[in-house]
C-alpha cells in the first residue's frame, strides 16, 4: 500500500474534489516525491564519482607534464 501526502489531500478536498480521486492524486504525487528522492540520491553520487574522476585526471596530467618537462630540460 502506498503513502500519501496528506496536505495535498487536503487541499483537494478544500477545492470540493471527489474523495477517491483527491486519494489517487496524493498517492501518485507520493509516488513521484519518492522517485525524485531516489534521483536525487543517485545525482549525489554520480556527482562524487566524477570529482573523483577530476582529481585522478588531474594528477596524471601533472605527472605526464613533469615527464614531458623533465625529458626536454
């Protein structure tokens, strides 16, 4: 069974909306909510993975430059 937003249930019963579908309405915006924290969750890490990624990048450039600059001065 699934959750949902009681506020939003609410105000569809303040504008006179038929109960079922005031329900059905809170549940799918639940359902949307718990997907978009579900994103979010994985944007963070894909986001972290890639700082990692930087960095590593960043150190081998370094170590590629000073080889470079080491073999010709």
């Amino acid at each position: 069974m699934s959750t949902m937003i009681t506020e939003v249930y609410d105000a569809f019963m303040a504008a006179g909306t038929p109960e079922d579908k005031a329900k059905a309405a809170a549940k799918a915006l639940a359902d949307y909510e718990s997907r978009f924290n579900r994103i979010d969750q994985d944007m963070a890490q894909v986001k972290t993975e890639i700082l990692v990624l930087k960095w590593m990048t960043g150190f081998v450039l370094a170590g590629v430059a000073s080889l470079v600059l080491k073999t010709f001065f």
